[in-house]
C-alpha cells in the first residue's frame, strides 16, 4: 500500500469513526428522551438490554428498506455494533449526573425553565453537557457542540440548532471562566504559602542568631568567671 492509498485508508476510517460517534449520541439522546418522558432516570441492565435491542431492530428495517434522503441518519447494522460502547457510557453518564447537568443548564438559561425548552432539545442538551463537563478521552468543547447542533438539525425545530448552540456555548465559557478562577486561586494559595515558609525561615535564622548572641554573652560572663576565680598574690 503506498502513501496516498494509506492516506485514503486513513481518512475512510476516520469519517467511520465520526459517523459512528454521531450514532452514539443519537442513541444516546434517545434514550435519555424516553427517560425524561418516564420520569424514569435509571439506567439498568435490562432498561438498557431492552432499547438496545429495540434501537437495533429498527436500524435492521431502515437497512434493509430504502436508504434515507439524508445520509447522516442511515447506519448499518455494523455501525450500530460500533457505536453502541460509546453510547452505552454516555447514557450511563447522562442518567447518573441528569441533576448536575439539569443545573448546569439550567445557570446559563436565565429566562428560560428546563420545564419550557422542548423535551428533544433537553435531551440533546443533557447529552453535550456531559460530554462538555466530564470530557470523556477526545472529545473537546467544541466537538460536543458542533455534534449537538448537527444532530438538532435532524430532530429538533426549526429554531433548535440555534438554540442548543447558544447554550451550550455558554456552558462552554461558564465552565472554562471556573477553571482559570480554580487555577489563579490554587497559584495565589501556592504563592502565600510559599511566602509563608519563607517568613518562617527567616524567623528560625533571626532566632538562630539571637541564639548566637547569647551564647557569646554565655562565654563572656564564664571567661569573667574565669578570672574571678584565678589565685591572688600574697
């Protein structure tokens, strides 16, 4: 194989990769769809055994049917044994911290309630939260929103991409203005106590020569000690 034929190889399994990545979310959202509409938020090995085979089921039909007009929903069945790990974690993740994320969310929402955004829009918004706020190995910020926004275009409203970028674009910022306020904070605490033990060693030499000067009157008050007690002439 030569170069421009392992480079070809290269970009064919990478636009793989993405597009099974792009499965897991969409998985992953539905999922957390059914469980906002439950009331349901757990996410047990047979609640997952059971959507698992459902959402396979499904793709089965759409395979063997005629392929979608838009390509970024038709998967194989091979796509869907090769998204479902990543879709497994984020489903887990997303059930287990929903309260954390529903109040990250819910911050940068001023004039909105969780109660009032669409529950498909909150789905796909849970869902590029955590991958935002728990940065699962690559994927950055801005992987997890531009996914978010492709996948709003697909299922949400006409005015959804927008929305969920703007979002979670806030989130984004909010999250990183936190970091560098815990990084200058931690700095700042490093600084005071490296200060701090500086004083310390100073103090301790201060002592140390205070120590000196009475160990020199010490030898001074035995040299006249010395001299009181030397013999007088007769």
């Amino acid at each position: 194989m030569d170069d421009r034929q392992e480079q070809a190889a290269s970009k064919i399994g990478a636009a793989l990769f993405r597009k099974r990545r792009t499965l897991s979310r969409i998985l992953a959202m539905q999922f957390v769809f059914q469980a906002d509409l439950k009331n349901a938020w757990e996410a047990e090995a047979n609640t997952l055994e059971q959507f698992k085979e459902l959402a396979e089921n499904i793709l089965a039909n759409a395979e063997n049917g005629e392929p979608s007009v838009d390509d970024r929903t038709f998967f194989t069945d091979a796509d869907f044994k090769g998204a479902w790990k990543y879709a497994d974690a984020l489903i887990q993740g997303v059930i287990a911290t929903h309260g954390e994320l529903d109040k990250l969310i819910g911050e940068v929402t001023q004039n909105w309630s969780l109660q009032r955004i669409s529950m498909m829009d909150r789905a796909i918004l849970r869902v590029a939260a955590f991958e935002i706020l728990k940065a699962p190995k690559g994927v950055t910020p801005p992987i997890a929103i531009n996914e978010a926004v492709e996948i709003a275009k697909i299922y949400g409203l006409n005015n959804s991409p927008r929305f969920v970028n703007g979002i979670l674009d806030k989130i984004r910022k909010m999250l990183q203005d936190k970091a560098q306020d815990t990084s200058a904070d931690t700095n700042q605490a490093g600084a005071s106590d490296g200060a701090a033990r500086d004083d310390a060693g100073a103090s301790g030499a201060s002592g140390g020569s205070g120590g000196a000067a009475r160990d020199d009157a010490g030898a001074s008050g035995a040299s006249g000690g010395s001299g009181g007690a030397a013999p007088r002439r007769l």
